[in-house]
C-alpha cells in the first residue's frame, strides 16, 4: 500500500519505528561512522513517512516544530556528506524524545 492510502495512525506509527531504531542505534558507539549514518537514515526515513500526513494535522501534534525536523530531514537527504554528527546526536538523545512521547500520546500509547 503506498504511503498516499495510508491513515494518519499508520504513518505515525511507522515513524515511530524509525525513531524507535535511531533510539536504540544511539546506544551503541557513536564514534562509528556507520552507527551515525544509520542513526541518520532512520531520523530521516521517519521524517519523511511523516511528510505524508497532512501539514495541519502534524502542526496541530508537533507545532513549530514540525517545520524544523522537515528541514533537517531535508539537509540530511540532500546534503547528507555535509551534516555534522554532533547534530544527530543531540537530536536523537534531546529532541526526539519529546517529538516521540506527542506522537505516541496522539496514537494513545502511553
């Protein structure tokens, strides 16, 4: 099923899982490169399963900050070379977390 026939629920909760899994990724030694490019695919493969449910849904969820992650997600897809590891790493362990508590809250996990 392609994303454009998905439900809103749907693609929040394949965000979620990307988000899960960059999560879990930032665990691991964050001065491996491979650990930081999977930690950044999975930020920006859960940003763009988001980029499918209508912008005023998502700024009703996420307010100012939706527009923040679809920029990022936009440098890391299209100047991925050039986005600093320190970055990542301070979105995934401070930014994301609340961003995932809201978008759990509105699928009523809790």
């Amino acid at each position: 099923m392609s994303r454009q026939n998905r439900t809103t629920e749907e693609l929040i909760a394949e965000a979620l899982e990307h988000f899960d899994h960059a999560v879990e990724y930032s665990k691991r030694d964050l001065s491996d490169q491979l650990t930081l490019d999977a930690i950044a695919m999975r930020l920006s493969a859960g940003i763009d399963s988001l980029m499918h449910v209508e912008d005023g849904v998502l700024t009703s969820i996420l307010g100012d900050q939706w527009p923040k992650m679809r920029g990022m997600r936009n440098r890391m897809a299209h100047g991925y070379a050039f986005v600093n590891s320190v970055i990542i790493v301070e979105t995934v362990e401070g930014n994301l977390p609340p961003v995932v508590d809201v978008l759990r809250a509105r699928l009523g996990e809790n």
